[in-house]
C-alpha cells in the first residue's frame, strides 16, 4: 500500500481542496494459486489477496461529475455520470468511467467525486491490477455516496465493466477476492453459484512466491477471448452426449474420457485443461485444510504442464520461471498464474529458502533472457477496505 501521507498531500496538490481531509480506500492485487481459465467456465479458483493493490482517496462533489487523477500516469480526466462514454478506447480509465456507471446503474445513489489514484501492483503482471482499481474505486464511490457497501455485487460491477467498457470478458475470480478476500487465507470461489471459503494458508515455514517475468501481457488483445469462444464450442458439441451441461464446469473427467472423440483439435486440450484443472482446484483446497503442502505443489505442477501444453496460454519466459522454481531445494512447487501469455508465477517456498530460490532464479532467468525477474512475497492479504485514522 502506498504511503497514505504522501498521497494526501498529492490529493490537496492536485485539486486545490480545502475541505475535510479526503477518505482512503484500498483494494488489493491477488494471485490465483491454482484454477486458471475455470471461472469463466463456471467452475472454482483458489487465489489469495495481495499485500500490495490500488489506493483510492476520494472526496465528494455537488454535482455528477467524476475527477480522477491518475498518478501513475500523471493524467487527470472528467467524466459525466449522467452521460456514459463509449468505453473501450484502451485508456486505463475506462475501468474507472465503467465501474462508476455500473455501480451507479445498480444503486442510483452516486454523486460526483473527486479521486486520485495509485497502485503499487506490477501493471502487467498477471496480478490484477486492473480489478484492483476497478473495486477500489467503486467501493469509494459506493461509500461517499452512504450506500451500503454490497461486496459481492461490487465484484459483478466491476466485472461489468471490464466487459463493456475494457472488452474483456473476463470472469469474477479477480474482482471478487480484490473485494472478499480474508487475511491469512486463500479463497475457494464456486464461480457460479459465487459460494465463497476462507481456506487457511500454511503459514509459518511456508510462504508464496510471486515472480514476474517482466513481459507485459494485455488481455484484450491476447487470445483471452479465444480461449472462452473455444469452451462454449466444446460445451456445445458435447451437450449433445451430455444434454445437461450448462458448462464445461458440468463435465466430470469420466464424462469427458467417454466423450472426448466428439471435440476436434485443439477443443479437446482446451476443454481437458478445464475439466482436470477444476478437479485440481478442489483438490487443492482439500490438501490445504489437511495442511499438505507436498501434494499442494504437486498440483501446481501438473496445473502448469497443463496451461503449457492442452490451454496453450504459457510462454517461454513463464516456462523458465517454473522450470527454475522446480529445480530448487525447499521449493514444493510452481506454475503461471493469470491470464498468460506474460506475467507471473507461483511457487510455495520453505521460508528458510527463499533467498536462496530468489538468487538461483533470478540468475538464471537473466542469463537467458538478459533481464531479472521481479519477487514479491505474500501470506495473504484483506480484502478492499477503508483506510482509517
């Protein structure tokens, strides 16, 4: 989290204000332990919320207008609640106009504001940053306004507007542990009935490695959106073996060795990804509660030779960054997480080691692709909140 006086400082600088001191919101990044390309499959994830996120400070206005002033970007825009914009223009603040209009269309309660905004979360990195600002900020907006903070429907908000105003069409696991998430735990979301637990995180000689491999991935314009149109394929040519399936998350890995002769290639590896990857999730879960660290690491293996080889969203600098992780001492194991196509890992290290797996990763990393790789460590962060005091 950014420091908040600096930030207040930078508000009072930025607009002039002079009223009461502006309120701070925080959402946070998160890192998806393992279920990737299932939610939007209808299917579970086990992500955890990062430490780092979007910080929001935000005063209200007298009229409809939204300011925002990016500092990060060192850009301020306006925008009229009462006259949506197009969206999609690829600015970083269509997330912010597009979660403004759908969480005022959903409580038609908002007022204007005045926001400035600021993320310590790696752009780029498969860390979601973008929901992050998306939950920040409607989450500010919402608590001006004295509107009850509804965490579940600020997830679908923000998602809403990734859909319509960004042009992803992302599913909820990002929005919803940035607004959900509990401290010391990973979330297991059942992304379509949206049943939440809080599972314990092993702590104490355990903890999470993030690594960045530096490459920028952009969702929208990457084969994201291909990927989803390839699963609704694969549900409708096995719906007709199976006409009861709603979506790949209906479909047991027995049904799909019975029937998987009816998807051509590569729909096949694409929905045996899905399938495997939400028993994994839940086989996961349960390895955490049962405190298994081993047979959590070795689902993160077979999680990533999966995205590698059957979903196809991996990339020679994610494969390094595992590859590497894998062949260190204390390190349980490791995969991409995210989108793909860039980002970053995750590895679950002994804490005794992690200097050790840092310094061995980041050489050989940069021996083969003349840059260093960016770390961060979690243990599992809260969800958005309120900064006070």
């Amino acid at each position: 989290m950014r420091n908040t006086i600096d930030l207040r400082s930078a508000f009072h600088a930025r607009f002039g204000y002079n009223g009461p001191a502006p309120r701070v919101f925080f959402a946070p990044g998160r890192v998806n332990l393992i279920g990737e390309h299932t939610d939007y499959n209808d299917g579970f994830v086990l992500p955890v919320a990062l430490e780092v996120g979007v910080t929001v400070l935000a005063a209200p206005r007298d009229d409809r207008c939204i300011r925002v002033h990016g500092l990060d970007f060192d850009q301020t825009v306006e925008f009229d609640l009462d006259h949506p914009g197009p969206g999609q223009t690829g600015r970083w603040t269509d997330y912010i106009e597009g979660v403004a209009h759908m969480v005022d269309a959903r409580v038609q309660a908002l007022r204007g504001a005045d926001l400035l905004v600021a993320g310590d979360v790696p752009r780029g990195a498969g860390l979601s940053s973008s929901a992050a600002l998306e939950i920040g900020t409607g989450f500010a907006l919402l608590s001006l306004a004295g509107a009850t903070v509804d965490r579940v429907a600020l997830a679908l908000a923000g998602q809403a507007a990734e859909h319509t105003f960004v042009g992803t069409r992302c599913g909820i696991m990002d929005q919803l542990v940035s607004a959900c998430a509990r401290a010391d735990a990973a979330l297991l979301v059942d992304c379509r009935s949206l049943a939440m637990e809080a599972v314990p995180l092993p702590g104490g000689p355990v903890a999470i490695l993030v690594s960045d491999t530096r490459k920028k991935h952009a969702l929208a314009t990457s084969e994201y959106n291909t990927r989803r149109a390839e699963c609704e394929r694969g549900v409708a040519l096995l719906r007709g073996a199976l006409p009861r399936i709603r979506a790949l998350r209906d479909v047991t890995e027995g049904a799909f060795a019975e029937h998987a002769s009816l998807l051509p290639e590569p729909l096949v590896r694409r929905v045996r990804h899905v399938v495997t990857e939400n028993a994994r999730t839940q086989s996961a879960a349960e390895a955490l509660r049962r405190g298994d660290v081993a047979a959590v690491g070795a689902l993160f293996v077979a999680s990533h030779r999966s995205l590698q080889h059957d979903y196809e969203v991996s990339c020679p600098e994610l494969d390094t960054l595992v590859d590497l992780a894998d062949a260190q001492a204390g390190v349980h194991g490791a995969r991409m997480t995210g989108g793909g196509f860039g980002g970053s890992t995750v590895s679950l290290v002994d804490e005794s080691a992690l200097d050790a797996v840092m310094a061995a990763v980041r050489d050989g990393y940069r021996s083969r692709f003349g840059v260093e790789p960016g770390f961060l460590v979690t243990r599992g962060g809260e969800g958005a909140r309120e900064i006070r005091g």
